[in-house]
C-alpha cells in the first residue's frame, strides 16, 4: 500500500483523470506557475498565461519506465 499527502500553498489543486486531462476552475487572469507532481517521477514546472476571455493551457511529458505518460490540463 502507498499513500501521498500533498500540500498546496493555493486553492487550485487537482488530479488528473484515467486520461491524464484535468481542469483548474476559477483561476483569475495573471501568468502563473503550475507544478505537476508524480510519485515516481517527480515534480514539473511550467508558466502558464491565463486571459480574461482565454483559458490557458500546458502538456506535461511525464517520462515513466512504461513510456511516456502525458498530462494536459485547462483552466
């Protein structure tokens, strides 16, 4: 058995579907940091840009033994 405690210094966190999408509702607009954590392979940074009449967008390429796993997430 495996279990994980993560903590977000912010209200925005989330986990990604069987698909690997997931949706952060509610993010005013401003430029922001989004962090993707995996157990195994650690953590992901990107910048991501979030407009008034544009939702924003990242992929992150997750490099597993079992190939690559990608997450992709929007506002």
């Amino acid at each position: 058995m495996a279990g994980a405690i993560l903590v977000s210094p912010n209200r925005w966190a989330t986990k990604a579907d069987a698909a690997g999408r997931f949706v952060l509702h509610d993010v005013p607009a401003g430029s922001y940091t989004i962090v993707a954590w995996h157990r195994a392979a650690g953590f992901f940074r990107q910048t991501v840009r979030v407009t008034k009449d544009r939702a924003g967008a990242v992929e992150f390429i997750i490099p597993l033994d079992e190939g690559d796993s990608k997450v992709v997430a929007q506002r």
